[in-house]
C-alpha cells in the first residue's frame, strides 16, 4: 500500500456508514439528490420475450428451540428471487433457476423514463394480486426449516420435541424489477 492509502476491512466504520447511507437512501422517497440504490427498476431487453417480474422477497421464520434449560425463541430470515411473467394478476411463475438468471441480463437499449415509471406503477399497483403464490412459496420453506432442524437434531441427539417453525406472513417484498421486452411481438392481425 502506498503512503496515504488504506486499506478498507469489512468491519471499518466507513464501510459501515456507507452501507447505512446507501440502504437508508434507497427506501427514503424524501431523500435529498440522487439514490444510489433502488428498489424498483425497470430493463428492456433482448433476453425476454414477454413482461417479466423479479422480486427480491424476504421471509421470516419464528422459531421454538427445545433445550434441556427451556424453549428459546429465535428468528430467521431467508431472501429469495422469484419472477413471474405477464401481469401479476395472471402471473405464469418461472423456476427458481430462471428467476436467478434475470440477474444476467443487461439492457439492450434505454426504457423511456415515462413509460418505465408507468409500466412499474401498473405491476406495483396488481402487486398484492401474487400475495397467495408468496404465502404459498413461505409455507415450503417453513416446511424445508422445520425438517432441516429436526434432522439435524435427531443426528445429534438433541430434543425433537416441542420444535416449532412458523412463518411470518405476509412477506416482505425488498425489491421489484421489471424486465421488458425489446422487441414486443406484434398483436395477431396486425400489419407492419
């Protein structure tokens, strides 16, 4: 390191402020001058055929840990990416695989501001319309926390009994992207 220069650790105070500043910012709507994070965006790319949602959502867990000294309560959080195509009140959910894979995909030209913003503002509005598929999605992973901790448990010996896993509803949806077509097909019947 040359002189004057330092070395930034993940546990620095300016790593922490900055990570603060940049969290803060993104969910303050009254903030002063540019976010630099957000949590909505919108992309028109070549990489879909059809509108496509990916929302960062987050779950909560409660749990109740059995011990020989008593219950303990604790809380677990899991973010997951899930998309769906079309409007979300007729939503066609993809893999998880292909949700994880909007991630690649870079613009293939600028989205007009306007129409982005409305375009957004039209998903965010049917937004609660997905609410049932969410929920649903939560109760695989309560079941999926549940077994690993009763499996886990069961190998080592420690009680079984009294272990309960409750997912917290509704989720919280973090972040939504959209990801427009570049290249819209045409309605059927119409000429070029």
């Amino acid at each position: 390191m040359a002189r004057g220069e330092v070395a930034l650790v993940r546990t620095d105070p300016v790593v922490g402020a900055l990570a603060s500043h940049v969290l803060n910012s993104a969910l303050d709507t009254e903030a002063d001058g540019a976010r630099p994070a957000r949590r909505c965006g919108v992309v028109t790319t070549d990489a879909v055929s059809t509108s496509t949602t990916l929302l960062l959502v987050r779950y909560r867990f409660h749990l109740t840990l059995p011990s020989r000294s008593g219950e303990k309560q604790h809380v677990a959080e899991d973010a997951r990416l899930l998309a769906f195509e079309g409007s979300p009140t007729n939503a066609v959910w993809l893999s998880q695989e292909r949700a994880a894979s909007l991630l690649d995909r870079v613009a293939s030209r600028n989205t007009d501001p306007h129409y982005g913003e409305r375009m957004m503002k039209r998903v965010l509005g049917q937004l609660p319309k997905t609410t049932g598929h969410l929920e649903s999605y939560g109760d695989e992973l309560d079941a999926e926390l549940d077994a690993s901790h009763r499996r886990v448990r069961q190998a080592s010996g420690e009680i079984v009994r009294g272990l309960s896993v409750t997912a917290q509803k509704p989720a919280d949806v973090l972040g939504a992207y959209l990801y427009l077509p570049a290249n819209p097909a045409a309605p059927s019947g119409a000429s070029a």
